[in-house]
C-alpha cells in the first residue's frame, strides 16, 4: 500500500507515493536526494537527522513521510547556497566546530531554531539547546562556541 | 610577502563541504541498480546452529536473495587477525564472515538477504528460520579464563588466546625490599566507539574484468584492499577501496569486517551493486569494542617516596573472535607502556588475552595506552595515600628529568623526548593546584565531598618503525608514503596513503607543503581515501598520521626543493652552490631580485623548454616515510569534581590539560583533538560501559542504554601546551589524537576517588554511575 505526499522541502516541492511507514528522514535522503540530513541511531538520541519540521527542530527518524505531508521541511541544503554561508556555518568553520562533520547538519539546524528563540544564549544555554544532539568527535566546545559567535554575527551579543 | 600559516590555527580547508551537507559520506552513495543486504545476527550469545530455513524469507516481496555461511563456503576464506604477537602461543580460531554451525555472540552474522529496498531486506530477515541449541556463556575476562568456564572455541583451553609477558628489573625482589606496597583491581568497561556514522559498505563488481570496487567506512583504505583481496580472492590490483567521507572511527574502523566481505560477496554473486548499512543498534552488536580489561595490579616503594616496582596480572577481553588488531592492543600498547612518566626500575606484567562472548574488542581511541595510564595513574595515587605524601609531589619526585634525546624504561623501549615536570608544574600553576586544595579543605570541612584528580602521563604514538612492527606481529609495514604533484600553474596535489576522517589533515598537509615550499595553503589539496590514485598507506589510527605522513610529505616536498635549486640554477645561469631559498623563492645569492618564484619553476618543469642536462621533466616527488623510533606525547591533566553524598550524583566541576605533543602545526586543530580526547576520556570514567547479562544479552544496546557524553554534562576544558619536539622527525611532531583520551580517564577516576578518601572508599568499578557511587558511601558509611 502507497500514500501519496507532498512536502515542501528547502522551497521546493517533493510529492511522491511512499508506504506509510517510510520515514521522514528516508525520504529527506531518498525520494528528495538530499543527503546532508543523516542517520545516525535509530532511537532519536543522537540527532544527526534533525530538520526543521514547519520551523520547530525535528528528529526526522521519528517522524513518518506520510505525518510531513503538506508541512515545510528545511535542511542543511536549504541554509545557504554553499558559497554565502549562514552565520552559523560560517561560526562552526570559525571555531572549529566540527571534525568529522557527520553531526554538523543537526548541530547546525538545532542551533538555528535555539538562536531564532534566544538570540542571546548563554554557554550553559546553548548546552542545554545541543543536549539533544551528540558529537563524538569535538568534546561540544567549541560548537558551543561556535553558536555563541554566531549569535552575535546575527545581531544577539 | 609571507605564504606561511605553519604554527597558526588557520580554519580547516575541508569544512565548508561538510558544513553545507555537500560532503558524501558512504550510506549517501548511490549507484545505478543498486540493491540493499540486511545481515540477520545471531540472538544468542552461544548457541549451535542446528538448522537454516531461508525459503520463505527468499519467497518475500523485493527479495533479490539470501545466503547462509554455506554459500560461502570455498568463496570467502575467514577474517583474518593481523597482529600475531610472537612469545605468546597465539591461537587463532576460525572465523567465518557468516557463522556456519555455531555462533559466539550476540551479533555474529548468520544469513544475509539482498532486495530491491533496505526495508523489504529487513522485513525478510524476519522469515529466516534458524533453528538454534543454546551453549553456556562467559562474559567478564577473567572468569572466562577460569577453568570450567563455557568454551568458545574447541581448541582453545580455557578461552585463553594468548599470554604475553612484559618483564624488566627483577620485580619480586623490589616488592620483598619494598617499605610500601598497594594493590588495586582495575575494571576498565568494555567500551563502544560510537562514531556518529555508522559503517556501511558499497561494493560494486563488474565481472567481465574481475573488477571490485568497494566504498567503505574505513581508516584505511588500503589495508581494507590488502584484507579485501585476502578475504574474496580478487587480485589486489583489481580492487579499488574508497572510503569516501568518514563520519569518525576511534578505531572502530581499523579492522576488517564479515560485513564488507560479505557485501562484496554479494555484489559478486548477483553482479549488481550492493549497499549495506549498519544501524545503530546494529553498530552496537557488530562493531568492535574497546577496553573490556580486568587489571589485578600493584605498586612497591620506598618509604622516602620513591616508586621501585610495578607488577599486573591482566585479563583483556577479546570478544569471541580475534578482530583484525586485537592481539596487540592489550600487549604491545599497554604492557610496553607500564613505566609511564615515571622511572619504574622493576616491572612484571602477564596479560592474558581471553576469548569471552562479546563482540569482539579492538583498538579504540588509546588503544592499550588508557588501560595501562589507568592502572599506573592508580597506583600512584595509592602509593602516594599510603605514603601520606601529596599525589603530585609524589609524581614530581618520581617523574623522568627533563631528556632531549632518548630515555631507556625497563620495559625495553626508548622514549624520545620529555620534559614531564613542565606540564606537571603547569598544569598545577594553571588549576591553582594550592588554591584548589584550600578550597577542597574548606568543602570537606562541611561534609561536602570534593575531590581533585591528576594524571601525568605518557603514550606511544606516531606508529612506527616498520622493522619493530614486523618484530612485534604486525602483519603490515606502518610507514607511509606521499606523492608532491606542481601542476604547470603552480597550484599543488598531494596524495597520500592514509586517510584522514575527522583530524584535519587536508589542512594540516597544506601547512606543511606551505611551509616547506611557500606555496598559499589555499593552492595546495590533499586526496587521500582512494587506492586508485594515492599511494600506498598503512592508515589513519595510533596518533600516526600527522606524524608519519606528515614525515613523507616533508620529505617529498624537500625532493621538489632540491630539483627546483637545480632548475633554478639553470634559468638563471648561476651554479647550484649559489642558488639561495627563501619562502617560495629560488635566486642567486646577493642578487634576489632576480628569483625564480616555486610557481615559476612549477611552469618550467613542466613545459620542460629548458632544462639541465639529464634532469627529467615535470615537477613531483614521492617520499616514504619510515619513522626510526615511536614519538612520545605527554602531558598532565587535572580535574575536580564533586560528589554529591546524597545520589552519589558526580558533577565534574573544572578540568585543566597541557598537552605536550612537540611542534604544533595548527594548534586549533590540536586543542580540537584534546577537547574530544578528554570528552571521551571522561566517558568510561563517569558514563560509559557495555552491559551484558549472564546470558551475554546486551543490555546497552541503543543509545538510550549506553550512556554518551552530552554537552549538558560537560565543563568547558581549559587547555594549554607545552612543546618539547620529538628529536627524530622532520618536522618534530609527535601526534595527539589519543592523548586526551587516555589522560582524562584516570584523571577523572582519581578526582572521584579523592572525594570519596575521607569515607574510607578506596575503589568503584568504572563507569561511576550515581548507584554505585551512592552504594559504596552507604556501605562505607554503614561500616562496610
């Protein structure tokens, strides 16, 4: 049995029959080809697939396709064309805020949702707001750093 | 105009494809006709298997196919173990991609299906029908090594793989002479790695040329080629192996796996391509694990505070199999290491490495050297407490003066250079050692239960002399080669052997091409993770890669110095002997308005117009890369936490390291590595451990069991640096991707042991989780 959806992706349209139980983030990956959203457990502990789900961070191995229907989806792809950075990209280049790199885009998309509802954090804040999201490689400091540099690019101090 | 950024923290130069997504990483890779395995594990931690029913999990929707070890049979020979340490009566039992008639561990593959989608793989698996006969089990290592324990493996009397000793003094007689002695038992958990990705294979083969190509989430590429070949029979020159992005490793990458053998078995069989990905859950059965050591342990000294013996009797976990690194991780890494900072005259260590069934254990970030920094960094807080002397005076009295070129322990191997008390007394002056000691008095003075730890210590890196490596069981070379390439423009490529996933090296590399030749970093790129188009390479793993490529690419860079003083000379018609060099110019000596830019003879070489007589075109060098000796990081970490008495509830409060880890090429990257050694270091001290039950059921087996360090837990770290060069590299690097890692465990457990002193509780097993916290104060409390 298919479904059909339609979800909204970085502006763009992606519709598609997809059986109910496929998830949000396979079909972020598969059906819109956007893989900078990654899977990293299967039980949303370690946030690597969070998205922004209608603005409100998302993880989206725990959301259905068929639940996104109709809704906004933005992800890493959607932050900047990649030649003029968001200042939260920008900030984690800046503080070497990542090594890997295979936390980053959930980092990054938790990161931008915490500064649009506190556009000042503190440290202890903005550990708080990443509490959600694991990094096995910087030890979180210097991502902490990262979103504390740029919410001051964005106007917060 | 300077070109120089060696010594500066310049941004990486590979992070704006991983900030925007851009970056492929394995499991992102897609391929035309592409179909998916799923591997059915084993439920059981030992079991016979009686039957296999694949029918109608082969009958499902989208099934493409299923294999048990029986097909196999013949195609696939069994995993290898490439560490066959010698003196140590090394068993090794087979291992088979897929179990054929016995599994060892809960994990251990057991069938495979391919279908058109992950999810109808997955659903089939369901169908197989695997009729099994449950066997004893033995998890913890050293009961398994106990007579009368299950047995994993016929042949192997008592699960005992091997037993390696490490000798040096005569340590039964520094004991006998000794005026204080301590013991201790040591647990340290069995550990997951836990990279962010997990591992995933892609294996495509086109038939009609005998041609396998393998993407892979591996450290090293070329061994994964190299094992390839070994394992599937296809001729190493027809192998390609890609580790495309790696989302980190921590060792759990190294080894080779039934996994990717099986994925290219399948991708052989059904001449199509096959993806195979684990999940998390899965990553948590079938990727090596770290640690899993049972460490009985003690310390003689003097009574005017002087350390005179060490000896261990160690049981290291395997697993239920030998994984490709096994064997010397808790031998030639740890035992060899038993002198630590300190001159331990007299040392004796037996280490049995036991067969339990686990998953099997591997090198995990520290590999062996957190084992051994533990149990030293222990018993010299103990030696210290018995002493009635301050943890670090008793470490500055027995640390090893300040040495530039060489020091002799008595386990046989010979540090480089060390200056231990530098980063001891800066560590010290950092924390405000005194204060915090003041402060800790004051606390206590109120019941309150703070503890101030320490750890100096010191690690074998920069892996290594190939000679020792083939002396020691290392079925492999560990030095590492680069090719230097100048395109006409005078932009650079530099390809190397081994493959960076995480450590910065695209940008380290750049900075020392920079350095060596005055090129803009920005105009040089490093490739690696390809075996079609880089060198041959023993990987990334042990702190070796900035170290031991780093030493090629130095050395190749010099090559194309040399050729470019030659061409200069030519251009200008002056003779070599006169030609000068400075920051990316070639001129004659006293007259340097008149240079050949590196740029200039990058065109020149390569046009070739013009060139000395019998010099070869073409501007490019390859160097290998052959260390003479390990390289020795260092360094002393300090940390305080309190304890709360009520929920045994630990608060790490404030943690200080200085690193010593010799010339620094971009100290940002540098503090980045000890900021997530320590983060992982602290893990297994306060979080972290696999949990079996007596069935050998997992019971960490997600991430909501298995306890992660999270950046609400954590402290910021404040780090700082010493730099003592190692004498014998080129650039005087030493490696530090492991330090924090091994330091901050024992500096974390000795923090939580000295809040816990003034109750009377001298050990917890690790991970200091609050129950066991708050059990050992109520039974020290109750009179226990």
């Amino acid at each position: 049995m298919s479904v059909p959806v339609e979800i909204t992706i970085n502006g763009r349209v992606f519709s598609g029959e997809v059986e109910p139980r496929q998830l949000l983030v396979h079909f972020i990956r598969e059906n819109a080809g956007l893989t900078g959203t990654k899977v990293g457990c299967d039980t949303s502990q370690c946030g690597t697939c969070t998205v922004q789900l209608d603005g409100a961070i998302a993880k989206s191995c725990t959301v259905l396709a068929v639940q996104a229907s109709g809704s906004t989806v933005n992800t890493i792809e959607g932050l900047s064309d990649g030649v003029d950075l968001h200042p939260l990209q920008e900030a984690f280049w800046n503080k070497h805020g990542l090594q890997c790199g295979f936390c980053t885009p959930g980092m990054i998309m938790a990161s931008e949702e915490l500064l649009r509802n506190n556009p000042s954090p503190s440290r202890e804040e903005i550990r708080h707001a990443l509490e959600g999201n694991i990094c096995r490689c910087t030890g979180y400091q210097n991502i902490v750093s990262a979103v504390e540099e740029a919410a001051g690019a964005m106007g917060g101090s | 105009m300077t070109t120089r950024s060696f010594g500066s923290g310049i941004r990486r130069r590979e992070d704006p494809r991983l900030i925007t997504g851009k970056a492929p990483y394995t499991d992102d890779i897609k391929l035309p006709g592409m179909v998916h395995a799923a591997i059915l594990r084993s439920p059981h931690a030992h079991a016979n298997i009686k039957s296999i029913d694949t029918s109608a999990a082969a009958s499902q929707p989208g099934v493409v196919a299923v294999y048990t070890g029986a097909d196999t049979d013949g195609v696939l020979a069994g995993m290898p173990c490439a560490w066959l340490i010698p003196g140590s009566d090394l068993k090794t039992p087979e291992h088979p991609a897929i179990a054929k008639d016995r599994v060892r561990y809960v994990g251990d593959a057991v069938a495979v299906v391919v279908a058109g989608t992950r999810y109808e793989a997955e659903d089939a698996l369901e169908h197989i029908e695997v009729e099994y006969e449950t066997l004893g089990v033995v998890i913890n290592p050293k009961a398994a090594a106990q007579p009368g324990a299950a047995q994993l493996h016929d042949d192997v009397e008592n699960n005992i793989a091997f037993t390696w000793a490490v000798a040096g003094g005569d340590a039964d007689a520094a004991f006998a002479a000794a005026d204080v002695t301590v013991s201790d038992t040591i647990t340290l958990p069995r550990l997951i790695a836990n990279p962010m990705e997990p591992r995933s294979a892609v294996a495509s083969y086109m038939a009609a040329m005998g041609e396998l190509t393998l993407w892979s989430t591996s450290q090293n590429p070329h061994i994964a080629r190299f094992l390839t070949s070994v394992v599937t029979g296809v001729p190493e020159h027809k192998i390609r192996v890609i580790a495309p992005e790696v989302g980190g490793g921590f060792g759990s990458k190294i080894p080779y796996y039934p996994d990717e053998a099986i994925t290219a078995f399948c991708a052989m069989k059904l001449g199509v391509p096959v993806k195979w990905t684990e999940t998390r859950s899965e990553n948590y059965l079938a990727t090596t694990q770290g640690r899993d050591h049972v460490e009985e342990v003690e310390m003689a000294a003097t009574s005017d505070g002087t350390i005179t013996g060490l000896r261990t009797t160690v049981y290291a976990g395997m697993g239920a199999y030998l994984s490709t690194a096994a064997p010397g991780v808790p031998t030639i890494l740890h035992g060899l290491m038993y002198s630590g900072a300190y001159n331990i005259p007299n040392i004796s260590g037996t280490i049995y490495g036991v067969f339990n069934n686990g998953t099997p254990v591997d090198a995990y970030r520290g590999a062996g050297r957190p084992e051994a920094t533990t149990l030293i960094e222990r018993l010299v807080d103990l030696t210290a407490a018995a002493l009635d002397m301050d943890p670090a005076e008793f470490r500055r009295k027995n640390l090893i003066p300040k040495f530039e070129n060489g020091h002799d322990v008595a386990t046989g191997i010979i540090y480089d250079s060390g200056d231990y008390e530098l980063t001891l007394n800066t560590c010290l002056a950092n924390a405000d050692y005194e204060g915090l000691r003041a402060a800790q008095a004051a606390a206590r003075a109120e019941g309150r239960l703070v503890g101030i730890g320490m750890a100096t210590w010191v690690e074998i890196c920069g892996l290594g002399p190939s000679q020792v490596a083939g002396a020691v069981g290392f079925q492999g070379g560990l030095w590492e080669s680069a090719i230097v390439r100048f395109h006409p423009t005078g932009k650079v490529n530099v390809m190397v052997g081994s493959s960076p996933h995480g450590q910065g090296e695209e940008t380290t590399f750049a900075q020392i091409v920079s350095e060596e030749l005055g090129v803009p970093v920005e105009d040089v790129e490093i490739i690696h993770g390809d075996t079609d188009n880089t060198p041959m390479g023993w990987g990334t793993y042990g702190s070796r890669t900035t170290v031991v490529s780093g030493g090629a690419i130095a050395f190749a860079s010099r090559k194309i110095k040399e050729k470019s003083k030659e061409l200069a000379a030519h251009l200008l018609e002056a003779a070599v002997e006169d030609i000068e060099y400075d920051d990316g110019r070639f001129f004659v000596r006293g007259s340097d308005d008149q240079a050949k830019t590196i740029q200039d003879i990058a065109l020149m070489a390569n046009v070739a117009w013009s060139m000395p007589e019998g010099m070869e075109p073409g501007l490019e060098a390859s160097a290998f890369y052959d260390p003479p000796n390990f390289t020795y990081p260092f360094g002393t970490h300090l940390a305080v936490v309190e304890v709360n008495a009520e929920t045994g509830h630990i608060d790490l409060q404030n943690y200080w390291a200085v690193d010593d880890c010799g010339v620094q090429i971009n100290p940002m990257i540098v503090e980045g590595q000890v900021h997530g050694g320590v983060v992982q270091g602290v893990g297994p001290a306060l979080w972290e451990g696999v949990v079996y039950d007596d069935n050998g059921q997992p019971l960490t087996g997600t991430m909501q069991d298995y306890a992660l360090p999270r950046a609400d837990l954590l402290p910021d770290i404040n780090v700082a640096s010493t730099t003592t060069p190692s004498p014998h590299h080129p650039l005087g690097l030493k490696g530090v991707g492991e330090a924090g890692t091994i330091a901050a465990t024992p500096t974390v457990y000795n923090a939580v042991m000295d809040a816990l002193r003034p109750l009377g509780v001298n050990r917890v097993d690790m991970p200091l989780t609050p129950e066991k916290v708050w059990r050992a104060i109520n039974d020290a409390k109750n009179g226990g």
